[in-house]
C-alpha cells in the first residue's frame, strides 16, 4: 500500500503523511511496547516509523532485524551520539527518504496512548507548525519533566507569576490538560509532532547536545522564528520514565552534570536575552549547594560542573562524550542510559 493510498478523509481534514521517530539505547523492553503500540496504529494514520539504535550494547540490534514489518526503518549509530544527536540524525533521514508531511518525536520509552495518532490527525490542518502532546506517566499522573511551557521573558505576566511561582510559573499547569488546545513555547521531544514547515523554518535539533535541552531549545527556535506550537491535551502519550536518583539531588551517572549545567545555560541565554546573567546569578549558588549531596564524589562533581559552566558560557558544543566521560572517572558507568 502506497502513502497515496492513505490519504483519507478526517471529518473536514486529510491525513497527512506521519513517520515516527524513535531514539532508542540499551532499552530493548521498553523499544518492543514504543515499538508495539505504533504498529496497532493503522497505516492510514501512519506512514513509517523510523527506529534510530544509538549503538546500543544490548540485543536490540539483533532484535531489530528480526522485524518484518514494512513500515520500520532501522538505523544504527557507530557510536552513541546521545538523544540529541540521535533526533537530529533520524530526522533528517525521515526527510530524505520518506518526505513525510509531519514526523513525531519520541524516546524509546515514550509511546502513544490508543487513538492519540488518529486525534493528531484532526488537528494537522495547517494551523500550526508544530503539535505538543498531553505526556503522562504509567500511572495516569503528569510526566512533569514533559510539561511544554511558555517562555516567561516573552511574556510579561507570565513573567511575574514566574517571580512568584518558580518553574510553575511558566509551565503548563493541571488545569491546562483538561481545557482546550493552547500555543505554548517550548515542548519536549516525547509527543512532539513537527510538521515540514517547522522543519523548513528551523532546521533540525542541535546532535552536539548529546542529552538535555535539545528540544527546548529547539521549540524555543521555532517560536522565535514565527512557528507556532500547539499544545493538544486530547493527544496523549505515555512517558515510562524513571530516574534513579528521584527523591534526590545526585546526578547519576555523574557525567550528567556536564550537559545538564552546560545545556540548560544554553537555554537560559537564548530565552532571557539581556537578563542571561540575572538568571545566572540566581542559578549558580543553588547549583554550589547541589556539591552538599555528592559527599563521596564532591571534587569530581565541581570538575564537571565548573567545565559545564564555562562551555556554557562560551556557546561551546563540540567536546565529545568520551571526554566527558574522562572528567567523570572514576565515577562514569558505562551501561548508563541516556533519559
């Protein structure tokens, strides 16, 4: 069946032409569910799906060849070149070889929730560029590292609540997953839909962030540019994420440290313009206090920390993960997935 032959009528809309995207490293369980629920998705409602392994050293690659159905396309990365890289390199492999209308993002323990990718086509009219969807957790609660937000600097009232409230400021709140469709700034790359428009506007992410702020930046990018992103509470994904430091403040695998300082520096300087080192002068005594809950690994902590700073603070993005994996030792664990 050809991608012609999809093309059927929504109500008042068409289908358009929808090839997933899924990053996946070292998490073959949770690839074959993200894997098994887009395939329940009927071919009039998706393309392809494009499964980039980001040289995963488990059995994911032999069981990626296992698979028979058409629509997959698997890709293998040399190296592990991080979620950021793997979405950049995915994406604009989904250009070349399919030149679908729309791609959807999505980590390999991001997956759509039964009838999300029909409700998406409902709202693939033109309106917008790009399609944030409701992400949850397993277990129904908001995925709350999925929330799009809208960019306090932009916008002088969220601005002030962002004064009063912190992140919750500029994040979506409850309330907004059960109201109607609404533009937000910024969206996360688990259920995120970007249309070829946005891709023609923006370009594709930054591969050189390895892990964090990829799509922020990214969505941050768009909206900047004249792109607008629509937040769909009726589209929902569900997001199987777990960390293993939750309930403190450690980074772990400690490398981790490096790109979150260094990356979300990146977005801070892109987002608040002038009032950069404002921002940062706020930031940075709380990220010294965060050195109180790496007592066993303090000294390599600050290493990673203060060199995250600096590259942040000099726009820079090219060191490569085996050297970051240097400042961490002896503290790096080498089966660390990425989240």
């Amino acid at each position: 069946m050809t991608a012609a032959t999809h093309r059927a009528n929504i109500g008042d809309g068409q289908v358009v032409k929808l090839v997933a995207i899924v990053v996946t490293h070292n998490r073959l369980g949770q690839l074959k569910k993200t894997l098994a629920a887009l395939l329940a998705t009927p071919p009039q409602h998706l393309d392809a799906v494009i499964v980039f392994n980001n040289a995963s050293t488990d059995e994911t690659e032999s069981w990626l060849q296992t698979l028979q159905d058409p629509r997959v396309w698997t890709e293998t990365a040399a190296e592990n070149i991080g979620g950021a890289g793997g979405f950049e390199a995915a994406m604009r492999l989904a250009m070349k070889r399919y030149s679908p209308d729309w791609v959807v993002l999505m980590d390999d323990d991001g997956r759509p929730e039964p009838g999300a990718l029909r409700a998406f086509q409902a709202h693939a009219d033109g309106r917008f560029d790009a399609i944030a969807a409701a992400v949850f957790m397993p277990d129904g609660q908001i995925c709350d590292i999925n929330r799009p937000s809208v960019n306090p600097f932009w916008r002088k009232r969220r601005f002030f609540q962002t004064l009063r409230q912190g992140r919750e400021g500029f994040h979506l709140a409850p309330s907004d997953y059960v109201a109607a469709p609404q533009t937000v700034d910024a969206a996360s790359f688990v259920g995120l839909f970007l249309s070829r428009n946005a891709i023609r506007r923006a370009g594709y992410p930054d591969g050189r962030l390895f892990i964090y702020g990829d799509d922020t930046l990214y969505t941050l990018r768009l909206t900047k540019l004249g792109g607008k992103v629509e937040f769909c509470p009726d589209i929902r994904f569900t997001h199987d994420f777990t960390s293993k430091s939750k309930g403190t403040k450690r980074f772990h695998p400690l490398w981790k440290t490096y790109y979150h300082h260094r990356n979300i520096l990146k977005v801070y300087a892109f987002a608040a313009g002038r009032w950069y080192f404002l921002v940062f002068a706020v930031l940075f005594p709380r990220w010294i206090t965060m050195g109180l809950f790496h007592k066993s690994d303090r000294v390599t902590f600050f290493k990673l920390l203060f060199r995250g700073i600096f590259d942040g603070h000099r726009t820079k993005s090219d060191i490569c993960h085996k050297n970051v994996l240097a400042l961490a030792r002896p503290h790096q664990d080498k089966s660390a997935k990425f989240d």
